[in-house]
C-alpha cells in the first residue's frame, strides 16, 4: 500500500519534517493520497474510519506549522489519529492497527514521541494539553501546546472546567475546535474564511492589544470600544461564549481548506496567551459511504474500499447488546415509568430501536457520564424508573456520582453495562476490567453477572424490580448460544446454581466465563456453579461447596484484586472456613489490544490456562479436607 507508484508523495513522508517543504498545491496533492492510503489500509484491518477522513488536512496542516514533536498536539479520543499516525514514521506499521502486539487504536505516549498523550475517553485534551503549556511557560519555553477537539466531546463538563480554567491563565494554548456536525455555526465559507485570516493575522492583533493599552487609562471608552469589536466578531464567528472565557476566538473555517488552514495556524503561531479555533469538517470526507453514514463508519470492520461494502458476519445469535435492546423495548411497553438514558452511546449501548419506539422516554445527555447517573436519581425520587445504558469503562467516569447520588439514598437505578471484561482491539483505555471491583465495595447495590443471553435477560428484570440501586455487567459480542425466553421472568437475589456436579474441586464462575469452566471441569470431573450474583453473594451455596470439596476455584472476567473471588474469600474468612481457593481472574496489569480469544489466554482464563494454573496450585498445596474452625 506504501510503494511509490500508488502514493509517490506519501511514500516519501516518514516525518513530519518531510513535509514542511511542501507548497499549499503538493500539501492538497498529499491528502489525496493520505486519504486514499487511510480507506484501504482501514478496509482490512477495521477501525475507526469517519472521524480520522475528517481531519486529513487539518493533520497535515498542524505538522507542516509546527515544529512537531517539539510543539505538542493533543488529540481527544483520538479516534482521529490516524492520519496523524500515518504521517509520523508508523504508515508502513498500519496493517497491525488495533491487533496484538500491532499499533494501538489511540494515540499512545509508548508509541511514538509524537503521542504526547495517551487517550481513549472524551474530553481530556485541553487539561493535559493546558498541564503542557504551563510547563512550558515554567520552562520559559516558546513551545506551543495545541489541544484538538470534537464538537461531541466540547459537551463534557470536563471540557469546559479546562477552557475555564485556561482562559484565566496566560498560557499559550491553542484549542481548536473540530466541528464535524455543523453543531455550532453553518457560517462557513469565503467570508468567514477571510475574517478568520483578518482576526488572526498581526495587524487586528496590534491594533486590539495596543488599544487596551491607550484606552485602558479610560475605562468607560475602552468599554464601549470592546463591545463594539464583540459586536463585529458577532457577525461573522460565534465566538462569544470563549471570548467570555478569556480565548481569542477565531472562525469557524473551512477545515478541508489547507491554504486558510496553514494561514491561520501560522498566524495563531505567532499570538500569545489562549486561542481558540473553530473549523468545520465533514465527517467521512472523500469517501461517499463514509459521508452518507458516517455513524457506520466511526468503528468500522474490515469492508470493500472500492464500494464500501461491509463484510458479512456469519449468521449466528444475537449480542448481548442487541439482548439488552429487546429487553429495554419488552419492558417499557409493560412499565410507562421506564426511562432510556445513554451518555452519547446510542447505537453502541443498543437504544436506536427503543428511541424510535419511545422518543419521549429516550434521553441522550451527551458525553456527561456524571450528568447521566445524577439525572438518573432525580428520575426516580418522583416515580420514574431509569435505566442507564453505560459501558464499563465510561462508568468510572461517574463513580462519585454512583456512590453520592444513587446508592447512599439507596435509589433505585439500573444500571445495564455493557463491555464489561475483555473487549479486545480498543485497548486497555476500553476494557471493563474494574466495575466488579469497584461496584462491589459501594453499599445498597445489587451486581449480576450473566454466563448467557438468556440470563442477561432475566437479571436485567431482576435489577428493574428490585428497590435500589442494581448493575447488569455483560460483555461485548455474542454469548454461547442460549434460548431466550421473550417473557419478563426474574431470578431470586443472590441465588446462584450448580451447573455440573462433580467432586474434590468446585468451580464458582461469575458470569462469561461458564463455559471456560465446563470444560475445565470435565479435566477434573469437577463441580461447577454459576454465581450469578457477585453481590449479595450466596454464602449458602459457598459454605456448601467448601463442605463438600477440597478446592474452590473462582473464576471472572474481572481483576483479582476487589473483585468476585475476593468476595468469596471474605465470606470464608467472615464464616471462619480454611479451604484452599484459587482465584482466577484478570492480571494487575491493563489489558493491551488484541482479540478477546488472545486476551483470554494472555490473562490464563482460557479452558487450557485454566487446567494448567490448577495443576500448578495442585504441585504445590496438594488437596487436603476442609478445616472448619469452631
């Protein structure tokens, strides 16, 4: 994909440095060729594909101004990184992307020098690049700190404590706004681009700074003189909101045109203090499918570059997500009071269908995970009854809010996570490897772990009818394969059952790993339970299998460490029974990038790892009977 004849000008980038020769017609000719490059090369690995099309020539431009690495560039999410990637030595490494020991789907500070972050959520890279450019100033440094930002993750609190924050500092910071929904302003064009180019260049600069200086000895003209320059911004940028925060604001531009782009960022080079710049930029550009449906597209799988065409998945059973979705539909066409909320997850957490059924039922806050738990519990304090459709990894951004709001008045909540455990290629920024843990330490809440599709389906009604706060924790991707029973049936709270009845060892699985540990027990003719229940723990059926076999083996798709296992050893030490246990489960490491087969051998959670982590804890405490303290 990288020989000569098809991309000659990409071909002979392999630094940033390579392209700062290049006028405005060959930079244009390049993202041609970066355009074309990132469609083929994402066609066969998967990937994030839109947003990466929409920033082609604003990657291009931020390398050819600034003296990158040595200037910082700030991705957020960094689901557009890839053309940023291309270009910094890693183009030939792009057939690895998001697999095992390949290139991670973020940018990465391991990685490359030019990854001066490590991301994956929303909404942090103007902190870290604000942290940088005090640094900076600390250093007394000319280096510039640039923070690149969707529009979709400017709706984050977070995003705005740092534009706060920055606006009130003299860092020199420039945040430029990725605008690639229009959300803002449609005001782009010729005109607006003109303005940008007039508001950003060195005169509008002198003349503003210099009559601070001559009218701030009269504060009642320079008053009426700043108002008047608001007012003209008014007319051509949307800007007053980051004026008022202390940002010299500047657009919106076009962000496919390179000439404006290089213009401007060349004069916003040369300004000191915040700035602030606003593009617009299609998301998908240059690739139809990708522009036509651009949510298809985000994360995408492995398709035809020439047509756009998706591979075809074989026909099997449905996900977990798409279980969820059936059930949440089921259950507010019998209960009016149910309310559908996702921070900005909607086609990824499986409400699409439940929006278009109960559009005045369905809430999507934006990327305000915080938001979304508290709007959760004022719902309930006056008879609604949400459910709250949230990864695992986002719910860690609204922990306290988990803790304060919900559990601590004990409100009745339901909280439906989904990628809990290994999700694979996304990384460790994406994997669920810590909700167990720390759900399991808050007080009032209820947490299930399904092994199957249907039992997904019962605890999610379980958890709905129970009065307090409860969290279903269900993993990517499809299940083993389990009838699904359409009615609303719940299960007892804190019930597990046995599965397979063995001796001497005893299998306590908590959730996807039931199958693992079938055929692990088939090895040692071994009992199996299925747990079901991470919290209330069935203790009654614990102390039965610690009465009836000589090794416990717990098994999640969680981190040891506070997770399932260390329940069941608490409750052990808490009834006074010595056993031998095994607890098995997710390293004290974070998981990298890689399939979730290759995960699951990697952590030791496979059939095969699991035998063999057994018979090495046999050779070394060999079975002896329970003891049982008095």
């Amino acid at each position: 994909m990288s020989d000569t004849h098809e991309f000659p000008l990409l071909a002979g980038i392999n630094d940033p440095a390579d392209l700062r020769e290049f006028s405005s017609q060959e930079l244009q000719a390049l993202a041609q060729e970066l355009r074309q490059f990132l469609v083929h090369s994402v066609s066969q690995t998967g990937g994030h594909l839109a947003a990466g099309l929409g920033t082609v020539e604003l990657t291009l431009a931020l390398h050819h101004v600034f003296d990158t690495p040595n200037d910082r560039l700030v991705w957020d999410v960094g689901h557009q990184s890839y053309p940023h990637k291309i270009i910094t030595g890693r183009r030939d490494q792009m057939p690895s992307l998001r697999q095992r020991d390949g290139l991670a789907g973020f940018p990465k500070r391991e990685e490359s020098p030019y990854d001066t972050f490590g991301v994956g959520h929303s909404s942090t890279s103007i902190s870290a690049a604000l942290g940088m450019a005090i640094a900076a100033q600390q250093e007394e440094s000319d280096r510039r700190v640039i923070a690149i930002i969707g529009d979709g993750a400017l709706t984050a609190g977070m995003a705005f404590e740092a534009l706060n924050h920055a606006g009130d500092l003299d860092a020199n910071l420039l945040v430029i706004l990725n605008d690639n929904d229009m959300s803002i302003s449609p005001n782009v064009g010729g005109m607006s681009n003109y303005f940008a180019k007039v508001l950003s260049g060195k005169l509008y600069s002198t003349v503003r700074e210099g009559s601070k200086k001559v009218l701030g000895v009269m504060p009642p003209v320079w008053e009426l003189a700043r108002r008047a320059e608001e007012h003209m911004k008014g007319m051509v940028a949307p800007g007053t909101l980051f004026e008022e925060l202390g940002f010299n604001y500047i657009g919106p531009i076009d962000g496919h045109d390179l000439s404006t782009l290089v213009t401007t960022l060349r004069n916003l080079r040369a300004l000191k203090g915040p700035q602030f710049l606003h593009i617009v930029t299609t998301k998908g550009k240059g690739f139809t499918p990708a522009e036509e449906n651009p949510c298809t597209y985000h994360g995408v799988g492995r398709f035809n570059p020439e047509s756009g065409k998706l591979e075809k998945k074989s026909a099997s059973g449905p996900t977990y997500t798409q279980v969820f979705s059936d059930w949440l539909c089921d259950m507010a066409a019998q209960d009016e009071s149910l309310m559908g909320i996702t921070p900005a997850m909607r086609e990824g957490s499986g409400l699409v269908k439940f929006a278009e059924q109960y559009p005045k039922r369905y809430f999507d806050v934006g990327i305000a995970e915080q938001h979304a738990v508290t709007l959760a519990a004022g719902m309930t304090c006056d008879g609604l009854k949400p459910v709250v459709a949230i990864y695992s990894t986002f719910l860690q951004r609204a922990y306290d809010q988990l803790i304060h709001d919900v559990a601590l008045q004990n409100l009745p909540v339901l909280f439906a996570i989904d990628r809990a455990g290994i999700v694979g290629p996304d990384g460790p920024t994406h994997a669920g490897s810590f909700d167990l843990s720390f759900l399991r330490a808050i007080p009032n809440m209820v947490i299930m772990a399904p092994a199957d599709e249907n039992e997904c389906r019962q605890m999610l009604t379980t958890g709905f009818q129970h009065n307090g706060p409860a969290a279903v924790r269900y993993p990517r991707g499809q299940g083993p394969g389990a009838k699904i029973d359409t009615s609303l049936v719940s299960l007892p709270v804190g019930k597990g059952k046995i599965e397979r009845r063995g001796q001497r060892i005893a299998f306590l699985s908590f959730g996807a790993l039931l199958p693992e540990a079938l055929v692990a027990a088939e090895h040692y003719d071994a009992t199996v339970a299925n747990m079901r229940f991470i919290k209330p723990l069935d203790d009654g059926l614990l102390l039965e299998l610690a009465a009836n076999h000589d090794l416990l083996v717990t098994l999640e798709d969680n981190v040891v460490m506070g997770g399932a296992g260390s329940a069941v050893n608490e409750s052990l030490a808490a009834h006074q029974k010595l056993i031998p246990v095994l607890n098995l489960g997710l390293p004290d490491r974070f998981q990298e990038h890689g399939t979730r087969e290759e995960l699951l051998t990697d952590a030791g959670l496979d059939s095969n790892a699991i035998i063999a982590a057994i018979d090495a804890f046999l050779d070394h405490e060999p079975l002896a009977k329970t003891v049982t303290l008095a």
